[in-house]
C-alpha cells in the first residue's frame, strides 16, 4: 500500500512547497484533552492538558520545511553563536 499511496503524497507535497501554498484542510489540528498522570482525578479539568493533532502531510512539510531554513540559516550564519536552543548538536555543555 505504500507504494501505492507514497507517489501521490509526495507530489502533493512538492506542489505544496513548490507554489508556497498550504492547502487549508491540512491546517485544521484535531484538539484532544489528555490526562496529565493515569492517577489524576478525571472529574477535575486542571489534571488535562491539550494536544493537537495535525494531519500527516501537515507535519511532513513542517520537518521539510524546518530542515531547509536550518540549513539556510546555518550556511549563511544568519544565527547567532549563543543560540542554542533548539539546534542539533549545540548545547550548553
């Protein structure tokens, strides 16, 4: 099935990246409740936190596009040296 599927995927997503277009049904996250610990009283909305869902494509073009402004910014050194959250192999160690 995935051969079958993954072609028309990616093409989706090339046209996606290529036009610099979201289509908008990929925008729309599936909100969930979840309790915080499996102990927690159910009755009480303060032991919930939120998660969203996005759609797969959706969270596809995000790494995509994620990797290819961390390369830019890399290459050109558009970051700042003491930026290390969130960058790969940079700690404060």
């Amino acid at each position: 099935a995935d051969d079958i599927i993954a072609p028309h995927l990616r093409d989706v997503i090339n046209a996606s990246l290529t036009t610099a277009t979201f289509p908008e049904s990929w925008k729309h996250a599936e909100l969930n409740a979840l309790l915080k610990k499996p102990t927690a009283d159910p009755t009480d909305l303060k032991n919930f936190r939120p998660i969203s869902l996005l759609p797969f494509p959706a969270k596809v073009i995000e790494k995509i596009v994620n990797s290819q402004l961390t390369i830019a910014l890399e290459t050109h050194d558009s970051l700042d040296p003491t930026q290390f959250g969130f960058r790969a192999n940079h700690s404060t160690e």
